[in-house]
C-alpha cells in the first residue's frame, strides 16, 4: 500500500504566480452554463416593457463575444403609441433611472401621431430573431381607416419616417442588449470574479494553481 501526502491551498493561499495560472486555466469557470446571463434578460425584458416592446417568452439569443458574426436579437411585438410615448418621455427610467439610451426624437409628424393614437391608422409591428446570424428582423405594416382626417397631404413619407426611425431604435436595443451582455461576460470571467467565486465555494487547488476538490472526493 502506498501513501499520498499532498498539500492543497485556497485561492488567497496560493502565490501570486499559481493564482494567475488558476485564473487562465478556469477562465471560463463562472460562465459555463446559462444562469450569468439571466439576470440580463430579465433587465433588458423589463427595459423593453416600459416603452412598449414585449419580448416573447425564451425569446432572446445571443452569440459572443469577439468572433466575426456575433450579436444579439429577440423576438417581440410592439405598441408604436406606447414606444413613441415611452422613448419621448424616457419611460425607461421607471425601471434604470441612470441608464442612457440616447434615442433621436421622432421625426414623423405630429398629426399622423395623432392619427396612430386615435386608431385611424392602425399599425402592426414585430421583430423576428432571422433563420441564420444574430441581427433583428423588424417587420411593420400601417392600415388606413378611411376618413376626411387620413386624408393628409404626404402620409405615406411621414409614415416611411416613422418605420425608419422605430427600425433604428429596436436597432440600438439590440446593440444595448449585446453591449450589456458582453459587460456583464467581461465581468463574470475576470481575475476578481473568480477569486471571489473560488473563495465562496471553498475550491482547493494544487500548489500549480490546479483545481483539486476531487481528491478530497477521493479520499473520503
């Protein structure tokens, strides 16, 4: 029979060498299932309902974080009143008072807002997550309830205005969703966030910075 004395460290315990080993060998320790994006998720759901923009259950996805073809997109339906209004009035802010979204004002015509309140114009509006790559699909249609009042010189153009500038801000959504998500990535797989990881769930290493719990499962 043969004995094996091996002494192990915490993280605080190892040299300052061996826990940069431990750090570039684990790097992806904290992220290696789906929960470090959860809290993500639920922000960026809870951003989107205030102005309007229900994201569909399950309906995110992402691909990252430094390859050609990353990004972001989510299904969802929106309310134009409700995201005209909200983006106006900053509604965000209810839920992330410090968060900055910098929307451009809406460039269509006051009265053809009014129309769209009113029910005149009726507006259907939807993002698709496409077949393949992560980039929004936005699909939108406008329907004219026939009256002396939709009858406004160049409605169609202030209409085209109004479909360029929502594409462009589900855009810049999107773009937020993706930049939070890779801070938060940034974070999670950080030389502090590990250690603080490591530390909290008692992990053990060799003095080479490798991971060793398993041997203690050995050993009992």
């Amino acid at each position: 029979m043969k004995s094996i004395s091996i002494n192990l460290f915490s993280i605080d315990e190892l040299s300052q060498e061996a826990q940069e080993q431990a750090f570039e060998k684990y790097r992806h320790f904290n992220v290696k299932d789906g929960s470090w994006y959860e809290g993500e998720y639920e922000d960026f759901t809870a951003i989107c309902k205030t102005i309007g923009v229900i994201i569909d259950n399950d309906g995110i996805f992402f691909s990252g974080f430094w390859s050609q073809g990353d990004g972001s997109t989510f299904k969802s339906t929106i309310d134009e009143v409700k995201f005209i209004k909200g983006i106006n009035s900053e509604a965000w802010k209810e839920y992330a008072p410090t968060l900055e979204l910098n929307f451009k004002e809406c460039p269509c015509d006051k009265q053809v807002i009014r129309l769209i309140e009113k029910g005149l114009i009726e507006c259907s509006c939807i993002t698709e997550t496409p077949n393949r790559g992560y980039w929004l699909e936005t699909w939108t249609d406008y329907h004219f309830i026939p009256s002396r009042e939709t009858e406004l010189p160049n409605i169609d153009y202030e209409l085209e205005k109004l479909d360029k500038w929502l594409r462009e801000c589900l855009n810049r959504l999107n773009n937020y969703l993706y930049k939070s998500l890779e801070k938060q990535y940034e974070f999670e797989t950080s030389d502090e966030s590990l250690k603080e990881a490591f530390a909290a769930n008692e992990y053990l290493f060799t003095a080479d910075g490798k991971m060793a719990n398993n041997l203690l499962n050995l050993a009992i």
